[in-house]
C-alpha cells in the first residue's frame, strides 16, 4: 500500500490509552486508515464504510483523484454537514 499527503489535514478528536482526548491532523492516507480501524465504527456506519472504501482505494490505487476522494470521505465522516445533526465523531 502506499501512504499518499492530503491536500490538507482533516482534524479529528482522539482517545489515547489514558482516556485524554486530543485533536490530531491526519494527514495521509495511512493515518487515515489507522484511524478508522481504531474508531471501530464499522458496519453499522453507512459514513464509515464510505470513508474506509474510499480511504482503501486511495492505499491501493494513489492517483491523486483517489487521495482527495478519500481526504474528503474521512472529513464528512468526521465533520457532517449540519443538516445531518450528528456530532464530530471520535477516532
């Protein structure tokens, strides 16, 4: 797989071992799939699944397209639009 730079980083909130909860930048696709086995979301989150499908396909194939597909896949995932009123989910 190869680990490509977003075009900027998507900020999310994340739990560390002591239970602190921090805000990191991720700023490549692999951190990004990191995050996203870490948070656990999985089947159940339609928003998950897209930012996974998208976050995998920018691993296997970087073509610059596929990263800021997967970029923008992971932000939605982390920062909804309004009208969706779900909170900034944790990773």
């Amino acid at each position: 797989m190869h680990s490509r730079r977003f075009s900027e980083p998507v900020t999310v909130h994340r739990t560390h071992a002591d239970g602190t909860v921090h805000l990191t930048p991720i700023i490549t696709t692999k951190e990004a799939y990191d995050a996203l086995m870490e948070a656990g979301h999985a089947l159940a989150n339609p928003a998950w699944q897209a930012a996974l499908d998208a976050i995998v396909r920018a691993l296997l194939d970087p073509t610059p397209q596929n990263v800021e597909a997967g970029r923008v896949a992971f932000d939605r995932l982390h920062h909804p639009h309004p009208s969706g009123g779900s909170q900034p989910r944790r990773a």
